[in-house]
C-alpha cells in the first residue's frame, strides 16, 4: 500500500510515454503512404518522366523518420515498463523485509 503511489506514476509515466511515440509513428507512417499514394495515382507521369528511383528514394526518406519513431516508441515503452517491473519488484522486496522485521 505505501507504494501504490510509486507504481501510479510509474504506469502514468508508462503510459503516457507509449501515446507520445505511437502518435509520431503513426504521422511518420501517414507520411510515407501520401507519397506512395501519389506516385501510384500519377503513374503515368512518374514512369514517363522515368522518376521512379525518385519516388523510391522519396519513399525511403519518409520511412527513415517512421523507423526512427519506432526504435524511440520502443525505447520508452522498455524502459517504462522496466520502471514500472522495478517498482513491483521493489516493493515485494519492501514487504518481505518488513515481514521479517515483523516476525523478529
């Protein structure tokens, strides 16, 4: 009970974390299937104006920011829940120790 508030802010902390960086994943991901969306709808264009290595390059670029979010998502949601495990175990750690106290 002492450190329910400890494990409050921890899952917060979790939480509110992982919305932050799918929220970014998901823009870097909009991103990217504009631009596949466009070049498909404009094939024509693209494969006449034979810019198909730049709309392939374009696509790449836009899915360099989607991987970055995600190794950043990925990053924050481990080490949220590591916070949150290391709490949990803390606290049983807490409760056996002061059992024994109680038990001397």
């Amino acid at each position: 009970l002492a450190v329910t508030p400890l494990l409050a802010a921890s899952g917060y902390l979790f939480a509110k974390m992982s919305a932050d960086a799918v929220g970014e994943g998901q823009t870097a991901y909009a991103k990217a299937g504009a631009i596949v969306h466009e070049s498909f709808s404009m094939i024509k264009i693209v494969a006449s104006y034979g810019l198909e290595a730049s709309e392939i390059e374009r696509y790449g670029e836009a899915l360099k920011a989607a991987v970055s979010s995600g190794v950043r998502k990925s990053f924050f949601m481990g080490l949220g829940m590591g916070l949150t495990m290391f709490v949990i175990l803390c606290s049983y750690g807490l409760a056996f120790w002061y059992g024994n106290k109680l038990v001397r």
